[in-house]
C-alpha cells in the first residue's frame, strides 16, 4: 500500500540526522526545533525555502517548502490546485481524504488511514481509523506580499490530536459548516461527499 509518509525524502516520525545536512537556521521555539535547510534528500526544481519542524529528541513534525520566485497570481492558483490533484490521486486508494479551501488561499486536505476496504466518507470517520497510523495533513497556501505575484507553500504534517478529549465530543473541525468537496479520481468516477 502506498502511504503518504513524507515529501522531498524526509519522513513524518523518523529522527532528523542534522549532521547530514547544511543548516541554514536552527531555532528552538515553543518547544520545538525549526530547522531551514539548504537541500533536502530528494530536492524538487520547483520549489524552495525547505525546512523541517522536529520535536526535543529531533523527531520530524513537519516538512515544508515554497515554490521559487513569485509568479502571477493565477499560475500560483493552478499550481496550488496540480498539487493537490497530485496527492489526492496518488493516495487515493489508501486514504479517507476530506478537504478545506479558506478563502482560496489556503487548501488543507486531511489524509486518513482506515482500517477496512470500505472507505468511510463520514463525520465519524475517527471511529474507523487505523490505530497503527496516524492521519496527515497537507496545506498548500498561496501567499506573497504583491497583489498580482504569489508562492505557493507545502506543508505535510501529522495531525493533531487532543488526547483530552472523546472523539465524539470534540473536533477542530465541524464538517457540516466546512466547505466539502467532490474528488475526481482520475479512474473514470467521482466521490460526492455532499451532504456527508
């Protein structure tokens, strides 16, 4: 099974060997290390600016990147949308996927393991989750200070959980006022999650 564990060769929940890479900064800040690197294991030509989130013991949260230069602002729309169409055909098949738009700049698309063939496009979909995993989340934002220039920025993490609290009592996000979507599959169908 194909799963979604990390981008530009780094890994969500693996140690971070600092010696092996040329450290741009290095901060530590609310209790974690914010690390912005030269390259990564596998760099990508179109973007930037990369850099790793890890825990005390170097453990990574969260890797990020920002595509080149700022380039018109409907070019940075379209890439923003090819890279979310990237990952959600490429990871389709082993992940429940719920997505958020934010005022168009911000994309979030939540990546959810499930234990069974039946893929569980519901509100209660914790209830179903694979406990040997846990979910993801990818943003990509648009953003830049020129009106008419953007970037677009990647960021793949783990997501949060509030250990606090029971599942059917709390979430971050109320699905009914969110603004669910169709996927294309890019296999001939589509998923309609209206309603869900």
């Amino acid at each position: 099974m194909k799963k979604l564990d990390g981008i530009f060769g780094f890994t969500l929940g693996e140690k971070f060997q600092e010696k092996d890479f040329k450290i741009l900064s290095k901060e530590f800040s609310h209790g974690v290390y914010h690390f912005a690197i030269d390259n990564p294991i596998k760099p990508n030509v179109l973007f930037k600016d990369y850099s790793v989130t890890c825990s005390k013991n170097l453990i990574i949260l969260d890797i990020s990147a920002k595509t080149l230069s700022p380039i018109p602002f409907e070019d940075a729309a379209a890439r923003q949308s090819d890279l979310g169409n990237y990952f959600v055909e490429n990871y389709f098949e082993n992940y429940s996927i719920y997505f958020w738009e934010f005022e168009q700049f911000m994309h979030i698309y939540e990546f959810i393991p499930f234990d069974k063939k039946v893929i569980p496009l519901r509100k209660d979909y914790k209830k179903f989750i694979n406990q040997d995993e846990t979910s993801k989340e990818l943003t990509l934002t648009i953003f830049g200070e020129s009106d008419k220039f953007k970037q677009v920025e990647i960021l793949l993490s783990t997501k949060f959980q509030n250990k606090e609290y029971e599942y059917e009592d709390y979430d971050p996000r109320i699905f009914d006022t969110q603004n669910l979507v169709k996927f294309d599959t890019g296999k001939g169908y589509e998923l309609d999650v209206t309603g869900l």
